[in-house]
C-alpha cells in the first residue's frame, strides 16, 4: 500500500515537474518573441543638444549600416509629458525611416525623463525655437546631410511644424501626422466627440458647452487659474500649471504660418477615427493654403488618432498584447510603409518655392 502511494506521488512529482518545465519554455519563448520583436533594424545613440541655454536630451537613431552622411527626419511630439521614444511608440517609425535611408531625431520635452525646464511653460514658438537649435546641431554633425533635413510631427505638432518652416527656409519635407489647425475648432469638435462616443444627452451637451465657454471667456480676459475653478466648480484634471499652458496656445491657428510650407512636400496623414482632430476641417485648411502637387494626403479609414488601429486600441487587453509582442503592427496598415516611401521619393531635389 505504502508503495503504491509513494509510485502515485512520484507520478505527481513528475506530472508537476513537466508541467512547469512547459511552462518555462513557453515562457522563455515568449520573452525570446518580445525581446525580437522588441529589435530594430537602427543604431540608436543618445545626444545632447545644447544651444542659446537650452539642452534638450535626445536620440539620434540611424540606419543600421554605413556611416552616412544621412538625410534627417526631425519630431516634434504631441501634447502631454512625452519623452524622445515616446514610450517606445516611435522606434517602428524610425526603424521604416532606416530602411529608406533615412535618420531620425527627437528629444524628451522639458521636464521629462531628467531633462530641464517644463513643457508647461511652452509656447507653440518656443517648442518651434527648440526644434530649430536641434535642427542647427544636426546640421554640424558628419553623419547628417545638412541639405536633405524634414520634420515629423504630431496633433498638436500641427501648430509648430510651420512655425519651424517660416523660421528655416532650408525644410526639405514635412510629415503631419493628425495635425490641428485651429485651438478653438479642435477642442470643440473633441468635447462634442466624447460626448458623442459616452452617450451624452442633449442636457449634458449643453451643459458642456456653457462649461467650454466660460473658461474661453476667462481664457480671453487672461483670468487667473483660482478664478477658473471658482467659475466652473470641479477643474475636472484643469490643474494650475495645465490653465497655464492653455492661456499661452489657446489662441494657436497654424492658417499663418501654413503658406511657410507652400512648395516644399507634404504628407497629409489623417485617420478615420479621429477624436481629437477634425479630419475635414484639417484637410480644407491644407488644401487651401498648400495648393499644388507637393501636398500629398493618406487616409486611413481603420485608424485613431494616433493611427493605431481602431481595433487594438479599443480593447485594452488587445492594446497591451499587441504592444508587448508585435509592435511594428500597432499601426493602421500602410501607415508605416507609406511614409517610407514618400521619404524615398523625396529625393535630392531642394524645394520648389
């Protein structure tokens, strides 16, 4: 008895023990996927560009082979605290850029990841300055064509990407990626949005509405933050540093400063999901002020507004899955690959004014 009871907890023993063996290699090869997946085809160095008192700490990423001198592509990040990766969001972007032969870089906004200052206390022309002393370093550096740099940007981008053209004329291309035109147009259009997505009801929408107001009459008479809160009662995520930021842009418009981009090629990037930015509006403006070939627009009717396809991002689970083993497929389909070849077909050409 005693020694059929110790062959059954041998068998348990092993039946455990194979069991977590399995596990360790499904483990093991799950890290393994998410550390290649996690691999790009670029040399990644980190840089610090100091200019006029100001030092941004950033990446340089460049194609894996040769030592250049290598066309450049300049970001410009969105809105919030991002840092020069955005949280890795970019490395599949500059991974497609390397492979048309192209460098990328992007540095943390001031206040994130160490970096001095605060992104806060940004004006649209301050992060159009820093962009245009990274741009001058750039141009210093062996392994950059001095004649062949672009921009990237991104959403709120929309209102610096031109502002850095008018300040350099040398800009070879442009890739917007979502871009705003008009502060006030496009925070109306994403309050009406989510309000649309929760199930609003017509009260609620009103009520939203006379919130937006007042504070764009407070923004407007340059009220103090205190006044804000005692004005609409709840900040709802308003914090004082936030009031201040919005007071220095709230009057952005990138109409003025759009006719700096006339002649030089543009890649218009607009979703179909869009619920920060109006698609329609941003086109009009483009196509009005950019008239002529240079202007080219890709539409991606599957994605958000960080042309992640709608599909991932509307799960959590499928976001996190997605980003953790399969990266490069975050994004709408072409979107990585039509970028890449509007680099390619860019040339070596100096733009049309």
């Amino acid at each position: 008895m005693a020694s059929r009871r110790s062959t059954r907890r041998r068998r348990v023993v092993r039946a455990v023990l194979a069991a977590l063996a399995a596990l360790a290699v499904a483990a093991a090869g799950l890290g393994g996927l998410v550390v290649w997946q996690h691999t790009y085809d670029l040399r990644e160095e980190a840089v610090t560009v100091r200019r006029d008192g100001r030092t941004l700490d950033g990446v340089l990423a460049l194609p894996e082979q040769g030592k250049g001198p290598f066309p450049l592509v300049v970001f410009v990040h969105g809105d919030g605290p991002v840092d020069a990766t955005h949280d890795t969001f970019y490395r599949p972007i500059w991974e497609s850029f390397a492979r048309a032969g192209y460098a990328s870089l992007s540095w943390n906004k001031p206040g994130v990841g160490g970096s001095p200052g605060d992104w806060l206390d940004q004006s649209m022309d301050d992060r159009a300055q820093e962009a245009v002393d990274a741009i001058a370093w750039a141009r210093q550096r062996p392994d950059v064509d001095s004649r062949r740099i672009g921009l990237w940007g991104a959403s709120q981008a929309g209102w610096v990407l031109p502002k850095i053209a008018a300040k350099n004329p040398g800009i070879r291309f442009v890739i917007a990626v979502s871009p705003a035109v008009n502060w006030h147009r496009q925070g109306r259009y994403h309050l009406l949005a989510e309000l649309r997505r929760d199930g609003a009801s017509d009260a609620e929408v009103a009520a939203a509405l006379r919130r937006r107001e007042t504070g764009l009459e407070l923004l407007g008479r340059g009220a103090p933050y205190e006044e804000y809160v005692r004005a609409v009662g709840d900040p709802q995520g308003m914090t004082a540093a936030r009031w201040r930021f919005v007071s220095k842009n709230h009057t952005a418009d990138a109409s003025a400063d759009l006719p700096a981009l006339s002649g030089v090629p543009v890649l218009l990037v607009l979703a179909g999901h869009d619920m920060n930015v109006d698609t329609a509006d941003t086109e009009a403006a483009y196509r009005r002020l950019l008239p002529g070939p240079a202007l080219r627009v890709g539409r991606y009717p599957d994605a958000t507004h960080g042309l992640v396809r709608q599909d991932v991002e509307n799960s959590a689970l499928r976001l996190t899955l997605t980003a953790l083993c399969a990266p490069r497929a975050l994004f709408a389909e072409g979107f990585l690959e039509d970028q890449r070849q509007f680099l390619a077909s860019v040339g070596t050409e100096g733009p049309k004014r």
